[in-house]
C-alpha cells in the first residue's frame, strides 16, 4: 500500500469515536481499518482479519488513561456520561448535542479520538447494558425459587405482561452487546472473523439466523480454525435461542399464577366404623319407625327418605329450562345436572344423569356420604377460625390470615355411593296373566350368562327395542297387581332379588302406572337397581370462611379415573359429568369396589306416605313428569336418586371428633394453634386412644387458592433455567 494512503487510513482512524471491549475501549471503525491494513499483507477475500499493529501506529491511538493532560471533575462526568449513552445506543444525543455547538460555530475542530482506552472503569460503565436485564432475570428466579404468595387477588396481569415485553427488550440488547463484543475482540486481538458474522449482533434477536446463509458460509470459512469455529457457531447460536426463549420465560416467571398452595393437613376421626359408614347391606333394623312417613316441608335426618323434596324441586325445574312451546316442538325436556343436598353441617352435591353401558340407557346417580361430607365442612370452618391465632410471618407474602380463599380436600380410603337403574315397560293383561316377571339385564353389574329371555317394549321414537332380561319365577304378575295402593296414582313395589340369579342386582323395583278401575289391564315398569360404594376424593371451598358445597371427583384406588382407563363400550360419561369431574361407572369388581344389597324393608322407608297429600312420595315425584310420554325415563331417575340419597343418609349421626389442639390466649381460654395447624407438622386433633381404635380415620388437607409465584410445575423450572443461562451468557 502507498505509505501515504496508509497515513490517511490512520489519520481516519483517529477521528472515529471509540467504542469499548470487555476489557479495554476499541472503536469499531479503528478495528475495520485494521483489517483494512492488515489486508495488504494477505491476499484473503471475504475475511476481517485481525492484524497486530505497528508499535508506532498503535501509540497514535491507544493510550493508558494517565496520558494526556489531567482532566477535571466536569470533564470526567462528560466521558462517564458519553460511554453510558454508548452502551445504552444513545449516542444520537451527543452527536445532537455536537450538532448545536457547531451551529453556533463552535466545536467545527473535533479532537483527535482515543480507540483504546486502558480504563477499567469506563469497561464497567460499558457494562452498564446488562445490568437491568440480569439484575430483573436474577429478581425473577429468586422471587420463584422461594415462593412467594400475593393473595387472592393482584395487579391487572396486563401489566405483568408489558413489563416481561420490557425486559425481553432489554436482554436482547444485552445479548446483541455480547455477540458485538465477541466479535470485536476476535477482529482486533485474534484471527479475524468472516464478513458474514461481522453484524451478526443484528440478527441475534430472529432465530431463522440460524440456518441463514450468512452464518453458515461464514462458519465454512476457510481462514478460520475449527475451533474458532465452533466458538462462533456456540456464540451465535446459544445467543439466539436465548433471544428467542428469554421474552416468555419472563413472562412465565413474572405473571404470578393462579393455583392452590399448601396450607396445612391433619387427620380427622369419625365416631363410627367402616362397616357402619359404609355398609354392603343395609336392613330396616337401624330406621326409627318413625320415617314411615314423610312431611311435605324439607327436613334433614337420618331417615332413608330424608330431603326427597330436594329431588321435587329439580323436576319442577326441569319444566321450566325449556318454555313449552321448545317442548312440544322438540320433545325434548331439559334438565340441571345436579341439585344439593343438606347434611348436619354440610351443603352436598347430588349428581343425576343419563347412563349408557354397552349400547343399554338407563340412569346413574351419586351424591357424598354425609357423615364424611359434615366432618370436612367441620374441619374447614375450624381451619378457617385458626387463621386468627397464626402469630408466625415467613416473609413469603400475604399473610394467611388475610386470603381466606381455601380448597379443604380428603384424597383418600373415602367412599360414596353410585347407583343405576334400568327399566323396561309391560303389561299385565288381567289377574289370570300367567307370562313369567323379567327384570332388565344391567351390563357389567350382571353376569351376562344369565340372561334366559328378551323383552321387547317401543322406544322414545316408537321403533321395537329387544332388550335382554332375566326371568325371576319368585314374582308373579298377580301378586303385582295386589300391590296397595290407589289405582289413580303411581304405585311402587320393591322386590328383594337373589343373589344367584341378580348378582350385582341391589334390588327390584315395580311401577304400576295409573289406570281405571274398569280397564282389567295394568301398564307397569320392571326395574333393576345396582348400587355400590366408589371411592372418590371430597373437596369444599370455603370463601371469606363460608363453606361452599362439598363435591367429589371419582377416583380408583386413591387416583382420579382416566378416560381411557376402561375400553370402549364398558361405560359413557354425561358429558356435564365429564366437567365435574363425576364419572358414571360400573364394572364390577373394579367400580364401585364394594356392592350393596338392601332389603325390601328398608326400600319401604325411601317411599314413605306424606301426611299432608295422603299418597306417596314416589307418586308425588312421578306427577312431576306427567308431561314425559316415557314414564320409564323419569322413573328411573327417581328410583336412583332416592336410592342414592338413602344409601349416603347411613350412619347420619357420627360426626367429627377429638379435641383441637390449642394454647393459653391471654385470658386464660384456649386459643387454636393456627400455626401448628398451617405448618402440617402433625394432627391438630386429639381424640382418645381407645375409642378410636376402630373409629374411620381420614386426611383433610387444606389449600390456600390465590395468585403466587413458585416453581411447582415444569414451566417455571424451564423458564429458570433459561433465565439462568442467559445470566450466566452475560457475565
């Protein structure tokens, strides 16, 4: 090269302004002219190539920070200032400020710049780009590391997100200033980079830089070592995943999520055995002879019959969703997928749908064992009266005290009853009808091979349905007839099944529909009841300490049942069922575990005559749906529903006991141990030893319900260790 042309390369050079690496200030331009110089001695094409300089030039314009004369404090606030707009981009400040002075005709002579600055404190200054971004990401990861709990409500999660786009920003630059720094280094002190990663900082933040052609060529360059090129590819590609992952890991860990949060657990006791909560048979012999008869008002008790008025109320209902006019149109009647139930203490969901067992509709009910449901809304309210005396503060948030929006649940060894019912319309032509009596067959409760006939009846839209039945000879149809009763009214007869020929059966059941005295033939239903105890797990939500309803969701061997955990065709789930997590299934031994069998004396008590109407409770309930040409359709979801409620009533006078464990209030009255209680550490109930040796023993375990940060689920562990690898990039 001319030495003259080289002179006025350097005399350039000098009035580029500096820009600073890692370790000492390097302007950008300085570095391009020295791959400019160092291509006179190279015949490389396509290449930067670093090229160490000439004693003498690089005197010219790198010098330590002592030369020169000494500069003022104000002058020293200038340069601080000149390298914080930098390394924040902001240089078009001091041009525009530059740009005013020279308007003004000052400053037209600029000073010779320096490119290298041996300062140490001007490279912090330089590092300042990273410090928001790493200072927020490292806020981030420990904020989720030790969770953190806000309460039940929080900022407008828009805001969340706004700040996460904010500091996605900012680590992009950030990892933009490394790739420059990176490659500055490799132009000025090492062997030169290829011209296609020159400005690869740009394209940091688009992963398709990845697989671009600027990358790739400049990877299978020839003028650079495999190791600088694998340094290059790491550097480039660590950087733009990092781009590219780091926006929603900020948003992942700064948006606080809203789940449930541990809040303590105690075992509970119940004054009654396992086979006096949950029977496999159940006789007349612990009714009070009392619950003959029912009141028209709805009364709570321990008679089998108790809260029937409930299931009125959800027929009446079931009128009214749909306006008469959609009814008579459609045929079609509407119904609420539950109605509630109350206990001692408890408000409880009983479950009533339609239930299909390969290809055969019937109806499926279930509702939770009072008992159990009475002592978890017990457990609650007690929990909920602790929050009061909890002195302990952890430093993680809210204080409990303060968000009494809780989830009380009992996961385990917990049972309720399911039941199902099919029925099937005859006819009993006259008191000389001698046709054998056929109850319905129920898929997966009975064994098929005993099945010995079929019976044939007319569907919804009026075609024959063949169903297959299983002929009891211990009822004949003339015994049906002499069932009491008004002729005018829906009468009700229950048959004991045997087990022999009915396994799986819980027992029959005979509807005779209403009919003249002078018409010799009687329309009845057969029907067939299977019931047996599931287990489910309880829950109940308590808000600002009121006790919400206590549902369950079906579960086998202490695990919520799956989908796909029986094969097609064994069992269908009411859709509405699916949503509550309520699932219709029998399959017998595998669900419900444990079947039941009643007798027919305490059947009797699930239709007891009302004082006030003079007639039956199951005939009051089946006037309800006089409008329904099928009467065998609402038939058998009065029969499940009342045999449902009956079975859940067993053992209604148990109730929670042990005494609470508690310490001295400063009047001397017993204060419950709140924080005990919320640590889990132990059982906050004490009842005697030898009492409850045979007493039932369940878990409550108690959750708080609110916004929080954590590191329970596998997102936020990822978007950690992004976050942590970005960190690690960046220092």
């Amino acid at each position: 090269m001319d030495p003259s042309k080289s002179r006025r390369c350097v005399s350039h050079i000098r009035e580029i302004d500096g820009i600073l690496s890692p370790v000492e200030s390097l302007d950008a331009a300085t570095l391009s002219a020295s791959a400019t110089l160092g291509s006179t001695n190279s015949n490389t094409s396509g290449s930067f190539q670093g090229h160490k300089l000439q004693e003498s030039t690089r005197s010219n314009f790198i010098q330590p920070e002592a030369v020169g004369k000494k500069k003022t404090a104000w002058g020293s606030v200038l340069e601080a200032s000149k390298t914080i707009l930098r390394a924040l981009g902001l240089n078009l400040i001091t041009y525009a400020f530059k740009s005013i002075r020279n308007f003004g005709g000052r400053g037209t002579h600029e000073r010779t710049k320096i490119a290298i600055r041996k300062n140490r404190k001007i490279a912090l200054l330089r590092s300042l780009v990273h410090t928001v971004p790493v200072g927020v990401a490292l806020y981030e990861i420990i904020l989720n590391w030790n969770t953190y709990y806000v309460g039940s409500t929080t900022y407008n999660l828009a805001f969340y997100q706004f700040v996460a786009k904010v500091h996605e920003l900012t680590i992009q630059a950030s990892v933009a200033a490394v790739v420059f720094t990176f490659v500055r280094s490799k132009m000025a002190l090492g062997e030169g980079v290829p011209f296609g990663a020159l400005f690869s900082g740009l394209h940091v933040g688009q992963i398709s830089y990845l697989w671009s052609m600027e990358l790739w060529g400049s990877v299978r360059s020839e003028h650079l070592s495999v190791r600088r090129k694998l340094e290059l590819l790491a550097i480039v590609s660590l950087s733009a995943l990092i781009a590219a992952a780091c926006g929603p890991s900020s948003a992942i860990l700064l948006v606080p999520r809203l789940e449930l949060w541990p809040a303590g657990s105690t075992h509970i006791w119940i004054n009654a055995t396992s086979d006096e909560l949950w029977p496999s048979r159940f006789n007349d012999s612990t009714v009070p002879t009392t619950c003959s008869v029912a009141q028209e008002y709805s009364v709570s008790n321990d008679c089998p019959s108790s809260e029937w008025q409930a299931i009125r109320d959800y027929l009446s209902m079931s009128k009214q969703i749909l306006a008469d006019n959609y009814v008579n149109t459609y045929n079609a009647i509407e119904s609420p997928y539950d109605l509630q139930l109350k206990g001692k203490s408890s408000t409880r969901r009983l479950t009533l749908g339609r239930l299909s067992l390969d290809g055969r509709n019937g109806a499926g009910c279930t509702t939770q064992q009072v008992s159990v449901a009475d002592a978890l809304t017990s457990t609650g309210a007690l929990w909920f009266l602790s929050l009061n005396n909890v002195t302990a503060r952890s430093g993680h948030g809210a204080s409990p005290a303060e968000q009494t929006d809780a989830l009380h649940t009992i996961q385990r060894d917990n049972y309720q009853p399911f039941s199902a019912a099919f029925c099937t319309p005859d006819a009993i032509q006259d008191i000389l009808d001698i046709n054998p009596v056929a109850f319905p067959y129920i898929p997966t409760a009975n064994q098929s091979y005993l099945v010995n006939t079929n019976i044939t009846y007319h569907s919804d839209s009026g075609s024959i349905i063949v169903a297959p039945g299983i002929s009891y000879p211990g009822l004949s149809r003339k015994q049906i007839l002499e069932t009491p009763g008004s002729l005018s009214d829906f009468r009700l007869k229950w048959v004991e099944l045997p087990k022999g020929l009915f396994n799986g059966s819980t027992i029959g059941a005979v509807v005779l529909l209403p009919r003249l005295e002078s018409n010799s033939s009687q329309k009845i239903l057969l029907c067939n009841l299977a019931a047996g105890w599931g287990t489910v797990s309880l829950q109940m939500h308590t808000r600002s300490g009121g006790a919400g309803v206590v549902s369950s969701q079906t579960s086998l061997n202490g695990g919520t049942i799956q989908a796909n955990k029986y094969p097609q065709g064994k069992y269908s789930v009411d859709p509405a069922g699916e949503e509550q997590g309520q699932h219709f299934v029998f399959d017998y031994p595998n669900f419900p575990q444990i079947p039941i069998n009643v007798t027919e004396a305490w059947a009797e008590y699930l239709n007891p005559r009302v004082t006030t109407s003079n007639t039956s409770v199951f005939n009051i309930l089946m006037r309800e749906t006089l409008s329904h040409a099928n009467k065998h359709i609402p038939a058998e979801g009065i029969l499940t529903s009342l045999m449902t409620n009956g079975l859940a009533r067993s053992s209604f006078t148990s109730n929670l006991q042990g005494s609470v464990r508690a310490f001295p209030g400063p009047d001397g009255s017993p204060y419950m141990d709140g924080n005990y209680w919320l640590s889990g550490k132990g059982d906050v109930f004490s009842p005697d030893a030898n009492e409850s040796k045979d007493w039932v023993k369940l878990k409550v375990e108690s959750y708080l319900q609110g916004y929080a940060y954590n590191t329970y689920n596998f997102a936020p562990k990822i978007a950690i260790a992004i976050l942590t690898t970005y960190c690690l990039f960046a220092t």
